[in-house]
C-alpha cells in the first residue's frame, strides 16, 4: 500500500462520508494496486539477479499460475491495465457531495493520478531498476535479464 499524501499537501480536509465512501476507497485502491504491480514489474529484474524474488509478484504468479517468465510478466500488465480501468469506471460513478466537497474531492482524485504516474516516472528517470538503459527500455519494452549475483 502507499500513502497519498495530497490531503495535507493540498490543505484539504475530505469528510469521513467522502473518505469511506466504497467509490472513493475502489479509486484508492486501484491506484495502490497499479503502484505495487508495476512496482514489482520494473523490480524483477534486479531483484532476481539478488535472489531477492520471493515477494515479487512476478514470482508468486510463475509458482501459482505456472506462468513462465514472460506469462507472469504479462499477467501482471494486464492486472496493471485493469487497474487503470477500475479506477476510470469508478471516477466515472463519482456521486456529488456539494460544490465545495466536489472541489476537494477533484483534488484528491489528481493526487492519486499523480501517485500512479509520478511512479511511472520515477522508475524510468531513476537508476534504480534500468540503469543507464532507462529510455531503451522505455521504448522498446524489452528487458535483458542480469546475471544472478552470488548467494
């Protein structure tokens, strides 16, 4: 899970019927899901050539799914795309609750949309799982597995 922190950044003070309403909450956690599926996406790489797999999605779906490399990878896209999709289909069923409300609540929808791509881009300007290939990988989608270090 992550925190979302444009409620204080933004000085906006959402009501619990808002905070607690099943849209909102489904938005939240469509966002938290594309975070840490994508997350364990772009980590697999290093975290495989550490031996540091065992949490990482792409590994649980390999054991539970028997999925290959490749099919847990794009298992785990589209868990990615329906994320995507759950959160458009639930901002679409956005109930009202007021001008004011609205106001805030359009804020706090933006902050999760930042969340999700502000991860996007952190993970290809960082060198933390791509290194110097970030804008290879980027464009052409294809990651070249490391070595396994030693254990």
């Amino acid at each position: 899970m992550t925190l979302n922190l444009t409620q204080p950044r933004a000085r906006i003070d959402l009501p619990d019927e808002v905070v607690s309403h099943p849209v909102i909450m489904a938005m939240e956690d469509a966002a938290n899901d594309h975070v840490a599926f994508s997350n364990d996406i772009f980590s697999y790489n290093k975290e495989q050539s550490q031996h540091d797999i065992y949490t990482n999605l792409i590994t649980v779906l390999m054991h539970e799914q028997g999925l290959d490399l490749q099919g847990a990878v794009d298992y785990s896209g589209q868990l990615c795309k329906s994320a995507i999709q759950r959160f458009e289909d639930n901002r679409a069923i956005l109930p009202s609750w007021g001008e004011e409300v609205d106001r805030q609540v359009a804020i706090y929808i933006q902050g999760l949309q930042d969340l999700v791509v502000g991860t996007l881009h952190w993970s290809f300007s960082s060198a933390r799982y791509f290194g110097k290939d970030e804008q290879t990988v980027k464009r052409d989608r294809f990651i070249e597995l490391l070595p396994k270090g030693p254990l």
